[in-house]
C-alpha cells in the first residue's frame, strides 16, 4: 500500500488558506507580513492540586492573533490535541470570523492540553480558576476576552468570571463581567448564545438552498460531533424537516437510513455523558463508512483536519458546512473542488457563536438584557449581510467561497492598517 499522506496541521491549513487569498487580492506585502504571525503566544504552566491531594502540572496557552479591528476575542479549549500550532492557526482564524462578520473585535483562542474526561468536576473547577488566575492581566473584558470552544461551556466560564473579578478591586467587579462571554443567562450570559453557533450554521444552509432552489424539507444530512455546535444544528435542521441519517463522535458513529430522531437521541445522549454509542433506533457503522454515506449535506461539528486527502475521495453529498474550526485541510479541499462539493467556510459557517458573544458583551457592557427574539434577529441580520458579501467577493474573485471570505476579512484589516499606519 502507498504510503499515506501526512495530515497536515491545523496551523498549515490556515496559513495555506490565507497565503491563497492574499495572493489573489494582491494583498499589501507589509499587511501580508504582519498578519502571517499572532501578536502574541502565551504560555503559563500551573499548578492543581488533584482530589488524591496531589499536585499536577498544567501548561495552558493563549495565542492572540490580532486587534486592529479591537479588542482579542476567542474561545479556550479543553482536549488533548492543544498545542501551541493548534492555537495559533484557531486564534488566526477567529482574526478573520470576526473581521468577516463585521464585529468589533480581533482574534485570540487557547486552551490547556488535557483529556477532561480524566479529571472530576471539582478538579475541573480548580483547573479552571487557576488558569485564569495563571492568565491574569494577559486576559481583560476590553482587551481579550475568552468563550467556550471544545469541551468548556457555560458553567467554565462563570468560574472565569467569578475568579478574575474575585481578583480585581471590590469596586471594579461587577462592571467587569464581561471578562468572559458564553456564560449561563442567570449570570450576564445572552439568551439563546447556547444554541447561537448551530442556529448560524442553519441560517447559512438556509442560504446555500435560496440560491440552488433546494427545498431542505427533502434534504438529508450527516453530522460529525454531538455538542453545543452538531445537537443545536441538528435541532435547527429538523425545525426545517430536514432528515439525519447518521451521527458520528468520539465514541462512534450511529445511522438510520429512515432518520434519526433528533431530540431523542440528544436526551439519550445526556443519559451517557454526551455520547452517542449505544443509542438503540440506529445501527453502528464503522468510523470511515460515515464519510461514505448518501447525503446531501455534511456537518462537520467536532475537531479540524476530518476532510482530508484520505476522507475526501470517499464524500457522497453536495455540501459541506463546516460547523467545525478547520475541519477540511487543504488536500482535503482541493479534492471537494475537484468533485464539485461545495463548501460553506467555518469563518462564515460557524460565527454565529462569536455573534453571540458580541451581543453577550454588548449586554454587558450597557447593563441591558437582550430578549431571545432580538438575539435570533439580529444574529440572521449579521450572518446574511457577511454571507452576502463573501458571494459577491467569490463573484468578482471567481474563486471558492473560502477564499472570498477571506478577502473580505483581510481587506478590512488591510484598509484599517492603511488608514492608521504602522506605529511609530
Ligand atoms: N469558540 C467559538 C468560535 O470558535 C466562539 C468564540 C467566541 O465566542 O469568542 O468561534
């Protein structure tokens, strides 16, 4: 057999990505040099001490990418595939989410490298206040400001919270509860940011049927990671009649050629620490017979480098929304073009949750609440404006709509380091 090819990281996907559309927009060679490193790569090693009594060590990461567009803005991750080239390609990517949806904010993302499912909840809150403690002034609610990603949610983040305004004057806490976004509503969180990022991958299907006069009544679809992104998009899609056929996790991949029902696979799920395995209406398929499914859309909403050169070839479906941070690698990518699949851009595909959190902040910010209605409106607004002119970008470019959101992000920042200049 032929040796296989080399799953590049996600650092790479990344920087190939930009390197394409700053070739193709000609970007300025000064711009192109300073966006092709973060501003910063933080490293903090800390110590917890574990339920035996014991003291473990733990090396936790933030990478800011850029803030010309304002403050740093990105989640932290909790998985044992963070590293500080994983950091550094996602904290880049948030740099283009945010400048795509036209958000006031730069990109930044971290995380520790640790396998949560080792540790118990009373560790995993010491974990986590350590490490914000360990963060200190790196992080600010003006300045860089953490959300959940994989595997840390809403409850992590009101332990941030309350650790780094425990930490501050007893005058100044209140009014710094934006440390962090993605909290539970009952403590400064945003209605509806749990559901934001699937809502926002659903709206931007919604827009992929407009243009090909798809109904997605008759569609079906395939969908890889069950959490905060693949359940609320699942959820979403059924809103639309939509058919699941298969789910894959960490712990397997299930299918129902009739359909799987969506919200009582998801009760199932919370009766098995959020895993699908063992669900009975399904059967169980081997891990690379999911690729191969009959579909016509595939949710990639776990973790980056799942289109690959080896997985590609083996696609049966008309798109791929990537719920996901860089699940298609470039050899993957190219494949997709080659056979026709389309691809709707995480940038784009899965800002709903940065969208979210920008509300969460605003909210905030002013001390006002934000009723769902309004969340879910201005949400649609934001992600059809940017979808808009990433078709309009592919259009004038005639390129792929990877590579036209990201013209569109960069020539943003492009045209602010223009008017500013560079310092001194
Ligand atoms: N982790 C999410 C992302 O990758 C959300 C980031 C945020 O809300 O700041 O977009």
């Amino acid at each position: 057999m032929e040796a296989t090819v080399r799953q590049k990281n996600l650092y790479q996907t990344v920087t190939d990505q930009f390197d394409r559309a700053a070739d193709l927009m000609k970007l300025n060679e000064g711009v192109r040099k300073i966006l092709s490193h973060p501003q910063s790569e933080i490293i903090v090693n800390f110590p917890v001490k574990m339920d035996n009594g014991k003291i473990e060590m733990f090396k936790g990461y933030r990478v800011q990418h850029n803030n010309a567009l304002g403050p740093y803005k990105g989640g932290l991750r909790y998985h044992p595939t963070v590293d500080l080239d994983a950091a550094m390609g996602l904290a880049a990517l948030m740099t283009w989410k945010t400048a795509l949806t036209s958000l006031p904010f730069g990109g930044a993302k971290g995380g520790i490298q640790l396998d949560p499912a080792k540790y118990s909840a009373a560790e995993m809150e010491r974990i986590t206040r350590r490490f914000t403690y360990a963060l200190g002034d790196n992080i600010g609610p003006d300045y860089d400001i953490p959300a959940p990603d994989v595997n840390t949610n809403s409850q992590m983040m009101a332990w941030m919270m309350d650790t780094y305004i425990s930490t501050r004057k007893p005058a100044d806490r209140q009014k710094n509860i934006h440390i962090v976004t993605g909290k539970p509503v009952n403590s400064g969180g945003l209605s509806g940011r749990d559901a934001s990022t699937g809502l926002g991958v659903v709206f931007t299907i919604d827009e992929w049927a407009e243009i090909n006069k798809i109904d997605l009544k008759k569609t079906s679809y395939i969908i890889q990671g069950f959490g905060k992104v693949g359940y609320w998009a699942a959820h979403f899609m059924n809103q639309r009649g939509a058919t699941l056929l298969a789910v894959q996790d960490g712990s397997g991949t299930i299918f129902n050629s009739k359909g799987l029902n969506v919200e009582e696979l998801y009760q199932y799920t919370k009766t098995n620490n959020g895993l699908v395995k063992g669900y009975s209406k399904a059967e169980e398929i081997d891990k690379i017979e999911f690729f191969k499914i009959k579909a016509d859309i595939f949710i990639p909403a776990a973790l980056g480098n799942q289109v690959t050169e080896e997985t590609a070839p083996l696609l049966n479906v008309k798109l791929i929304a990537e719920g996901a941070n860089g699940p298609t690698n470039s050899g993957g990518e190219k494949i997709c073009q080659e056979r026709g699949i389309k691809i709707i851009p995480d940038i784009l595909c899965n800002s709903g949750g940065v969208i979210g959190s920008y509300f969460e902040w605003i909210q905030n910010k002013h001390q006002e609440i934000m009723e769902l209605d309004e969340v879910n409106k201005r949400l649609k607004s934001k992600m059809s404006k940017a979808f808009g002119e990433m078709v309009k970008a592919a259009d004038h470019y005639k390129t792929d709509w990877r590579t036209a959101s990201y013209i569109v992000a960069i020539s943003k920042i492009e045209n602010s380091y223009r008017e500013r200049g560079i310092f001194p």
